[in-house]
C-alpha cells in the first residue's frame, strides 16, 4: 500500500502548478508543495504555510 501512496504523492508533485490548491494531511508533501507555491489545505481547513511547517515536520519525527 505505501507504494500506492508515494504513486499518487509523486503525481500530484509531477502535475501541479504554482497557484493551485491542495488538500492533503500529509505534512511531507505539504512541504514540497509548499515550496511550488502551492496553497495547501489541511482536510480541516487549515491553510499550512511555509512558517509553521517546519515546526509541523520536526514534530512529525517525534
């Protein structure tokens, strides 16, 4: 199943643009779209930015 996940992870990164919107609870791609320019969403709604998602990865590693 993870191989079915990093599928759909690499392309959604292969076919998005600056601009667009994402929804994702995956902070890992968040990140990398993030740095696209990519507006992400959590699925609660919560805008990520570039300021919070470092503390939001670091945390993911705890």
């Amino acid at each position: 199943m993870d191989s079915i996940k990093e599928a759909a992870d690499l392309y959604i990164m292969n076919y998005i643009s600056k601009g667009d919107i994402a929804i994702t609870q995956d902070i890992g791609l968040a990140s990398t779209l993030l740095a696209k320019g990519v507006y992400v969403l959590s699925p609660r709604g919560i805008l990520f930015e570039e300021k919070e998602i470092e503390t939001a990865l670091e945390l993911r590693h705890l």
